[in-house]
C-alpha cells in the first residue's frame, strides 16, 4: 500500500509540474547557452555553429555585443541588468535583484544547469573544469544564502532527467565546463560538444516544446583591438522569422529585456530599461 501511495504521489507532482506553466507572450520557455571568448568572424566560420540557424529555423543575430570585459560581468549582466560591483573575474557576492525576483514573483520556473558542479550551493571558485565566475546566479546573496532557491543551480547532469521526466523548468540558462565552452580549448572543442551534446537534444519534445533556445557568447577574444561583438543565435522549432539574419543592434540586456517581456515580470530598473528587445517572433 505504502509504494502505491508513493507513486501516486509521485504521479501528482508531475501533473502538477506540467500544469504550474505559464504560457509567455512568445514562448513558453527560454534556454540560454553560453559559450566563451571567441570572435564574431570565427564563430561565423565554424562549420557547425554556422549552420544552427539554418538548421533549426533559427535567425543570426549579426549585430550583437557583449557588455563589457572580462568574463564575470558579461554573466552579471545577462541576469540582472548591470555589472554593478563587478569590474573583474573574482567571487563576488552582490546585494541587489536578478531575473531570478521577477521569475519567481510570477511563478515561472527556472533552473541554472551547471556543468562540473557539484550542487549543495558550493561556494568554491574553481571545482574540477567548473567555475563559479561563469555561474551568475550563485554570486546573488539572495540566492546563495537561500537554500531553496541555490538548489536551483544544479549539476548539468540533471537536465537529462529532467527532459524524460518532463520537468524543464521555464528559464534555463545553462553553462558547459571551461573546456566544453572553449575557455580553456578552442573554438573547434566547443563547436564538436555543442554538436554531440546539446545538438541531440535540441529535438526533444521535453525540451523543445515552445521553447526559445538562445546561443550566445560572453565576450570576444581579440577584445584589446576589435568592437566586443558576439556571435548570438535564436533558434528551435517554435521559433518563426521571416529572415535568417537580424542586423539590429542588440547585447546582452537585450537577452534580459526579452525575458522580461515574454512573460510580463516588470524591470530591474537597471539597464534593462532601456535595452532594445529581441525581436523574437514575427
């Protein structure tokens, strides 16, 4: 009797996943994926990222920055509209709101899948190939210092179980370790994982569903002499824009802007006031 319980219980909870969606003004959900430290050109070259877009009827956003230098404050930015006490790649821990506060305040679901981490809320800098100045969420003192939401930063492992479980939450923003993302290899390395990892399952029905996966990068490489122009790409099955290529101006508070307006959350009241949202549907 008690295992029938169990599983009935456990039965609910995935009705009640599946119910607790918030259908968005575009989109239903929001993947991030961020890359690191590669110049628009070389990104453009690749013979797999250059086809993302074509294969996935998506759009190349050809006009995209990236905020500032180095890694950290790009990451600060993309979630809570400012490098505010952020100006290098050391731990910080940050005293204001994120994307987080407005996700939560409507009830959208949201998980940051971390490759290499361990989970607990580790605090650490560096474990193995993670690191914690390419995880954003964990430097918010509201969100480390709070144990249900810092369990939301989870090992990228889980993502897997949460596709067959159907329980992707709403917001994903999902970081490859310092190799897969190319921090520490090369464009090729990252270019051969986003292929055999993520490539797969970009087809699946518990991730794709309504889904918007943005692929992005935090800063370029030859940052000293060139513009900080980014490589950035909007694609899924759901996506639907009449052209390939975008050349509006946008960086990386246009990617919060965005999300803000998918599902009405309000601002920060920071730079993502002003920013000029994705135009993410025709």
């Amino acid at each position: 009797m008690r295992f029938w319980n169990l599983l009935l219980l456990s039965l609910a909870g995935t009705v009640t996943a599946a119910q607790q969606i918030k259908p968005g003004k575009y989109y239903d959900r929001i993947v991030i994926v961020v890359m690191e430290n590669q110049d628009y050109n070389d990104v453009e070259a690749d013979s797999y990222y250059s086809t993302i877009a074509e294969n996935h009827n998506g759009v190349l956003l050809t006009n995209f920055f990236a905020v500032t230098h180095p890694s950290q404050p790009n990451y600060i930015a993309m979630i809570s509209g400012s490098t505010k006490g952020v100006n290098l790649d050391w731990d910080s821990n940050i005293s204001r709101k994120s994307i987080v506060d407005l996700l939560e305040a409507k009830g959208i679901s949201w998980k940051s899948y971390q490759e290499e981490y361990p989970g607990g809320c580790n605090t650490k800098s560096s474990i193995n190939t993670y690191r914690r100045k390419h995880n954003p969420f964990i430097s918010f003192k509201n969100i480390a210092n709070d144990e249900a939401r810092c369990a939301k930063i989870v090992p990228a492992t889980e993502l897997d179980k949460d596709i067959e479980n159907n329980t992707v939450p709403q917001f994903v923003f999902f970081t490859p370790d310092i190799n897969n993302d190319g921090h520490d290899t090369t464009l090729k390395y990252s270019s051969d994982w986003m292929k055999s990892y993520f490539e797969p399952r970009i087809g699946k029905s518990g991730l794709n569903n309504n889904t918007l996966f943005i692929l992005t990068w935090d800063e370029n490489k030859t940052w000293v002499i060139k513009p900080n122009q980014v490589y950035t790409v909007l694609f899924g099955p759901a996506v639907n824009r009449t052209s390939s290529t975008d050349d509006t101006k946008y960086n990386h508070y246009s990617i919060l802007k965005s999300i803000e307006e998918n599902w009405d959350l309000g601002d920060l009241g920071e730079h993502d006031v002003d920013a000029t949202p994705l135009i993410i549907k025709d």
